[in-house]
C-alpha cells in the first residue's frame, strides 16, 4: 500500500504555512517600522540638542555693552527683537521669535591698545590721528594679520568704565616700524640702537542697530592697556522659506543652519525664549522667566531656550494606516543658560 498526503492535508499544511510566514512577515515589519522610528527621532532629538549647545556656547560669551547702545530700539548685548525689526528671512512669532545677540569669539587672543581712542572723536574717521593702535605680531595667534582680521570687535577699557561693540572699516599692519606707536617717535634702546615696534592700526565705524540704521556715538574713551576681543553679532532665529532654525551674522550676512527642517518625518514647531534677571534669592526656574526683555533687559543674565518637533502630516497619515501606532506626538529639549558675562557693572536696579 502506497503512503502519502491528502489534498486536504496539504491545504491545511500551505494554509498553516502561510499563516506563520504572514505573522512573522507582519512581526518583522513592524519591528523595523518601530526601530525606524525609533532612529527618526532619536536622530532629531540629537539634532535639537546639538543646536541647542551651538547656541549655549555663543550665549556663554555674551558681551554686555556699556553703556548700551541706541539705534531703533536699545541693545545692550542680547534683545529680542520687536515684530517688523526682524531680518526679511526671519519669522517673528510667538513660537519662533528673534533673538539678538554680541558673543565673544575666543578662537582667537585679544589684543590691548597702545594709545587712547575715543568713539565720539575717533569713529567713522581714516586719518592717522584716528587710528586704534593694537599690539600685533602677524603670527597665526595674532588678531589681525597681513592677511585677516575681525570684522567686528569689542573694546573693554582698561578700568572697566566701558564695554563697547565696533565694526572694523579696515587695518594697515606696521612690523618693524622706526617709530614708537604711542608717539611716534623713534626711540632707542640701553646700547644706543634704534628700537622698531609690532602693531597695527584699525579703524573702526559705530555697529548697525537691528534696524540697520548707524548707532548713536558715545563718549567712550578708552585708555592705553584697553582690552580688544573678537565677536560676532547674530540674529537667531526660524527662517521663514522653510522653518529651519538660523543664526545670521549681522556683520558678514553668513547665515548657519542650526537644525535643517522640515524633513519626512518630523518638522519644527516652536522655538521658545525667555529671560531671567538672575539674582540672591530668586531660585532660577522657569516659571520666573519673562516671555520678552523687558524695560529693565540690562538686568537680564540667564536665557532659557526651549526646541519642540512634531511629527509631518506625511509622518501621521502613515501611522493612521499602522495596526499599531508608534509616532511621536512630539520631541522637547530644554536648556538654561547663564553668562556670567552679563554680571559686569550690573545697575542697582538689577537688585529691586
């Protein structure tokens, strides 16, 4: 007798077969579709935290101006910016304001001043009376080179009666000159030989406000063994072509994306900013922080910034068609930041 299956046994056994190779398909696909999604937004909450540190790092070092500057509204080294002041490629909203902000650039060494130079006389001026005379060396460390230089420094007086911001028009560097920067005299050394002197000369305008109008100019005398560091002014902000988050040099135009958005599966929602006025007392949480700088901003000495992603509508239409739904509603970095900068010559104000 012949032994073997029935067609009904074999119906059964495809059946049985295709049933487990169907679940196991079904399993295997949504376990990569999770660890997938998993990625997606793991990836984004990486991004919104290297974006954040970005910026922690220029808020750090920011500068406070003194006395603050005038143009359209009044800067004293970080402001939000007024709705219709902003750049034309900045939104300006309650979830994507802008943020202005001075920040020290520490790549680079400061360099101290080797005669006085006075803003109200000296700026916008190219004469050889108007020069801010610098030390220099024109090696790889130095400020300004034959080659480079800033274009934008911040001038802080040797006794600490003024902190203020300038564009640099141009410079003209001086190695081995006969003459002695701070006179112009020719001077020798103990042996009787001629001495020669390293330095540049730099000629500065006042800054553009946010309005891109010329600030007001100050009677800002800074005295000989005057500090001169490197920054940069930025505008943070979202972009409005496609809600990317930006910062803008005001100086050089440069734009740097921070957090490229949209992408096909999470998008940007909001960027909040908020100030505190730091000071004995006061705990420092978020509940304390005021939505926009307010009258008294020079007051201001921490900054809380808040990145939120939300899934695309490409994202949740997907997942609607998923048996088991596994997008994100939605992803939130956090972070408080003081700069001690900020503390310098605080008003007694900053104390009510």
């Amino acid at each position: 007798m012949k032994k073997g299956f029935t067609i009904v046994e074999l119906l059964l056994a495809i059946g049985l077969s295709t049933l487990v190779i169907g679940v196991t398909t079904f399993l295997l696909h949504q376990f990569f579709n999770e660890h997938r999604s998993i990625e997606v937004w793991s990836s984004g909450q990486f991004e919104m935290t290297s974006t954040l540190s970005d910026i922690e790092g220029d808020i750090r070092n920011l500068v406070r101006l003194d006395p603050v500057e005038n143009s359209s509204v009044e800067y004293f080294g970080v402001k939000s910016i007024p709705v219709g002041a902003e750049p034309g490629e900045c939104l300006n909203t309650p979830d994507a304001p802008v943020i202005r902000y001075t920040s020290l650039d520490r790549r680079r060494r400061s360099e101290r001043v080797l005669r006085a130079w006075a803003e109200l006389y000296d700026s916008e001026k190219s004469a050889p009376a108007n020069e801010l005379r610098l030390t220099a060396d024109n090696t790889a460390d130095s400020l300004f080179t034959n080659s480079q230089g800033p274009r934008e420094v911040v001038l802080v007086d040797a006794d600490r009666r003024y902190i203020r911001r300038y564009q640099v028009a141009r410079h003209v560097m001086h190695l081995q000159s006969p003459t002695d920067p701070y006179d112009d005299l020719q001077k020798t050394d103990n042996f009787g030989q001629p001495k020669t002197f390293d330095y540049v000369s730099v000629f500065l305008r006042n800054p553009l406000g946010s309005d891109g109008a010329v600030t007001t100019k100050k009677e800002a005398v800074f005295i000989t063994g005057s500090e001169v560091y490197p920054s940069n002014t930025f505008f943070l902000c979202a972009r409005k072509s496609d809600r990317s988050i930006v910062k803008i040099n005001q100086s050089t135009q440069e734009t740097v994306v921070l957090l490229q958005n949209p992408t096909g599966d999470f998008q940007f929602d909001s960027l909040r900013i908020m100030y505190f006025g730091t000071r004995p007392g006061v705990r420092v949480e978020t509940a304390n922080f005021a939505a926009n700088m307010d009258v008294n901003g020079n007051c201001v000495n921490t900054i809380h910034i808040a990145l939120r992603l939300v899934p695309t509508a490409a994202a949740l239409a997907v997942n609607d068609q998923r048996m088991v739904k596994d997008v994100k509603l939605e992803a939130i970095r956090r972070r408080t930041i003081f700069s001690p900068n900020l503390n310098i010559k605080r008003p007694l104000s900053c104390n009510d």
